[in-house]
C-alpha cells in the first residue's frame, strides 16, 4: 500500500481491512502470550469466560522453508498456523483453508513464484530434515513477510515431529457481546 497516494478515508478504514492485507484471520479479539509458561493458563480462562463464542490457537513464530532454486531469493516463509481453520473469518483468493493435515494454503506470491496453483503439491521444509510434500487447497493475499507465507495446521507439524508452541489465539465472541466491556472485565 502506498500512503503518499491513498486518501485520509481509505487509511481511516483500514483497521476494518487489514487482516485481510496481512493475511489472517478477522476475530474480535488477540491475545498475545508474554509469559509463554502462563499462556495455557490464561487461555482456559478466556474459554470459560462470558461472551466467549470460539478461541482459536495460532502462532508465526515457525519457519517453514522452500527448497532454494538459483534466482529465488530468500526461500523463508512465515507460516501462519492455526489449530483450526473451520468456522473463522479468513479469506482466501480461491480454494479453502487447510482442513487436512497434508494441505496447506499457499501466499499468491508464493504461488506465483513456485508456479503452483490449486490442486498441486508443494514442497516444503518444516525443519532443516523434515521434507513435506502438501496438497495446494487455496491461496491468500498477504503482504505480511513481504507477502511470502502459508498456512499450516498445528497437526501437520505434530504430525511431523516439529517442535512447536501456540503462542497467539484469535478471540470470536458472541453476537451481541460488547468488546471494550469483555477486555476491560478481563
């Protein structure tokens, strides 16, 4: 986005579309862990919380990597993982979000880049040993890490042995239940 050419009106509205320019998903509210061993802890809480309709676990804080090809670049991506992806606010450009554990949605930048549309497998390495080979279920618009990313679920990297640790979680809260009331009584 160039804001030396975007109009006042349009820079106002963003907060209402950026996750959609960074790629994630539109919750209510983010928590975001400070205290990595208290982050299981405090999410239970917000699951009984009242007005609490859904608390999905995320993290970015995995690399996942492209197998390098001469003229690419850095082959980093930054995964978005999710332990679900069902019954969220999350768009993609075409396709689905990943549902299965063997698939994966794919940056349009990445796409682009690797040549792979819906339906193709990608391969990737979600450690310096563990090569994956994905089915390709959607693509999305990020220009998060400057547009180069994925979305994995947190049971492909179980699957897989990786070592990982949800560390965000994306809050939906029931219609009707006031924002502001429920992180202030928080």
């Amino acid at each position: 986005v160039n804001f030396a050419i975007t109009s006042f009106s349009l820079i106002l509205s963003m907060k209402d579309h950026n996750y959609y320019w960074l790629g994630f998903d539109q919750h209510d509210v983010s928590v975001v862990s400070t205290t990595p061993s208290e982050f299981d802890q405090v999410m239970e809480e917000f699951e009984q919380e009242e007005g609490t309709k859904q608390v999905i676990y995320s993290t970015t804080d995995v690399g996942v990597m492209l197998p390098w090809e001469k003229g690419m670049g850095d082959p980093i991506m930054t995964a978005m993982v999710y332990d679900t992806f069902e019954n969220i606010n999350m768009p993609v450009i075409e396709g689905r979000n990943p549902i299965y554990s063997s698939e994966i949605v794919v940056s349009s930048l990445v796409a682009k880049q690797m040549k792979k549309d819906i339906g193709d497998y990608i391969d990737i390495y979600l450690d310096v040993d563990k090569k994956v080979s994905l089915l390709i279920t959607g693509t999305y618009q990020s220009f998060y890490n400057p547009g180069k990313g994925c979305r994995l679920l947190g049971s492909t990297l179980i699957e897989n042995n990786v070592n990982f640790k949800y560390d965000e979680a994306s809050i939906y809260l029931d219609e009707g239940t006031d924002k502001e009331e429920y992180i202030k009584t928080y």
